[in-house]
C-alpha cells in the first residue's frame, strides 16, 4: 500500500470515516543561520521527509488528534479556547487557536498524525506539523489562506503558544518550497525568490543524534544578545532595528563600543547575510565549488562567533571535508547537536555515507541518522494516485 493508502486505513480502523491527507514537509538550511530573527537572509530547502496529517470533520466544534509517533491522543474544545500545556499538542491546538484569534471560524476535526521528519534533529518537525494541521484545518472548514499568511499564523504559534521564539523561516519554507529549488527569503518583507539546485547535487543530512540540554536556553540568550547589541548600537546608528541594518563598517566603526561577545555575535550574522547574497549569486550561476566555500564559511562563523555548534557537529563537518564529491558541509539548524548538511554529487553520494558512518562511529561510538534528500513541494493535499 502507498503512504496515502495506509493512512486512510489507520485513520478509518481509529475514527471509523473516511479522511483527507495532507503533508508538509521538513527543511533544511542551506545557509543563512540564526540571521531570521534578525530580519536577515535566509536559504532553506524542503525536504522530501514530512508531516502527514489525516482528517475529518466532526458534528461539534472538538478537535481530537492522535499522534501515531508518539501513540497518544488529546482533544480539546475550541469554544473553551485551547490554552497552552507544554505538551506536544500545543503545536496542533495552538495553530487552531492563532487561527481563530485571526477571525478563521474552524469547524471540528478528527486528526490522525504521522511525522517521518526526526524529532529534535534541526529539521523542523515542529513547523512541518504547524502548517500540515493548519492547512487541513483550514480545508476541513472550506476555508482558504494564502500561504504567506499561514506562514505568519504557524509561527506565531510557536512563539506564543509553545514558547519558542523562532522566526519564520521554516513555516514559510514549509508553506512554499519546491521540487528542485531552494528559497531565498527575506525575512523582514517575506520577499522571495526560488533558486535552482543542481539536479545532480543531492543534499545529505547527517544527523549527530546529539541534542546537548542547553540549546534552548541558549538559543533564546542569543536572540537576546542580539537584541541588546542592536539596542546599544541604535544610539549611534538612529535607522538601525535589527542586525539586518548594519553593515562590516557599521561594525568595525562602533563595534568596540560592545562587549566582546556582542562584537562576536554581531559579526557573525552581519557576515552571514552577506553569504547567503553571494551564495544565491553562486547558485544561479551553478557555481557549487564557491557556494560550498561559503558554507564552510558559515560553520566556521557558528562555531567560533556564533559559538553555537559542538563538537560532533564539528566532528561531522571534518569527515565531510575528507569525502570525495562533496561541495560544502555546515551544521545546520540551532546548534549545540543536530544535524550537518551537505550538498554531494550523485555518483558519490554512496561512498560519502559510509565515509561520515564509520568515521562518526568510530569516533564517539554512535550510529549517525543519515537521509538523502531532494528539495520537495510544500504544504499540499494529497490524493490517491
């Protein structure tokens, strides 16, 4: 049976009616890290690992979800209005709830959710199941969106009801990608341009099944460092209101007024912005060597300015390096454990996965999680073939 085929049998033997399916995919970061927040740059890809959700409208107005990762069920009822309850469910009660603060009257739903995006990887599970349920509870309503707003809705989400203070670069990939395009995305106007990816480069993302306990905390200090250091700047540069305005000069004029760690962190997403405009340059003239120049850029910026990898990571990228047929390796994602991403030649694509396997094992005593991956489509409904 098909993916679509199996959900629809697993979604009838649990609520006994027949459903729609819809997907969204994870992503991955080619490059452009921890620049969103900063009203930066950014060039993400979707990746063909997603979100299935399977629904079907209910008589009331009670939405009832069953995760089969995590073999637990949850409903709630909208007209309680759905609070917060740290809980994997605030990501699927939280997106109906923005939706009805936003004026989108729902109708009530059985959900069944099936996620093959890794949890905790890097890779946006979180957006995937964001926008997968709020599109199809937007269909499950005949109601309509467009995409970018979507996007806004999911992620705001997450900032207020989850409590993760993330920008939207990943509910907006999951809401635009496609087949064999990455997205640059402009992350203060949501201008966007969809760039190609060579058909004979695969991306390989390797995952250091490594999540080190401070990466949220840290996560959310360095949004905070970097609004302080815009904050302390702004006195001297009135226009500036994100690290998106300022410029290397900016920064080597009046960076020594900063603490070393704000200089640091400054310069990293500063330089950052820059790469992804010279890395969108670089694809669109197919020039993979120097888009993989610049992603050994990034990570070494992450690494010592950002000071948001680790040393698996860091281990992951040094393997990479040794392989042959690959263009560029970075982390990718947060930090502090994840995943690497790296754009490979097909024809090496098999002799890189066993280099990084036993070389990774070797070293810490780990099995890797390794997925070859192609660009894909974003947020869609999807039928029987």
């Amino acid at each position: 049976m098909s993916q679509v085929e199996e959900l629809l049998y697993r979604f009838k033997n649990r609520y006994g009616r027949v459903a729609r399916i819809y997907r969204a995919p994870g992503r991955v970061n080619l490059i452009g890290e921890h620049t969103d927040y900063n009203e930066g740059f950014v060039m993400p890809a979707a990746i063909d690992l997603s979100t299935w959700v399977a629904v079907a409208p209910r008589s009331d107005r009670k939405i009832c979800v069953y995760s089969e990762n995590l073999s637990e069920a949850r409903e709630v009822l909208l007209d309680g209005g759905p609070t917060p309850g740290s809980h994997w469910s605030d990501y699927v009660f939280g997106v109906a709830a923005v939706l009805e603060q936003s004026g989108h009257r729902l109708s009530g739903a059985d959900l069944l959710v099936h996620s093959e995006v890794p949890i905790g990887a890097g890779l946006s599970s979180s957006a995937a199941i964001e926008v997968a349920v709020g599109y199809s509870l937007l269909q499950n309503a005949g109601l309509s969106i467009d995409r970018t707003s979507l996007a806004r809705i999911c992620q705001r989400a997450e900032n207020e009801f989850v409590g993760a203070r993330c920008g939207i670069m990943d509910q907006f990939i999951a809401s635009y990608g496609q087949y064999g395009k990455a997205l640059m995305l402009d992350c203060r106007s949501l201008d966007f341009r969809l760039l190609p990816l060579p058909p004979r480069v695969r991306m390989v993302i390797c995952n250091t099944m490594i999540k080190h306990a401070l990466a949220d905390g840290e996560y959310n200090r360095r949004r905070a460092e970097c609004e302080s250091a815009v904050q302390r700047l702004s006195q001297s540069l009135p226009g500036a209101r994100a690290l998106r305005d300022l410029t290397p000069s900016d920064l080597e004029q009046r960076g020594s007024s900063l603490p070393q760690t704000l200089r640091r962190r400054c310069r990293h997403v500063i330089s950052e912005n820059g790469r992804v405009a010279q890395a969108a340059r670089a694809l669109e003239q197919c020039d993979m060597e120097r888009f993989g120049q610049l992603m050994s850029e990034s990570h070494r910026s992450l690494r010592d300015d950002y000071e948001v990898s680790c040393p698996e990571l860091d281990l992951m990228v040094k393997l990479a390096a040794e392989a042959k047929g690959v263009y560029g390796a970075r982390m990718t994602g947060g930090g502090f454990g994840g995943c690497t991403v790296n754009l490979v030649q097909e024809e090496s694509v098999n002799e890189f996965v066993e280099h990084v396997l036993q070389g990774y094992k070797r070293v810490t005593l780990k099995v890797p999680g390794i997925y070859v991956c192609s660009a894909a489509k974003g947020v869609e409904e999807v039928h029987l073939s």
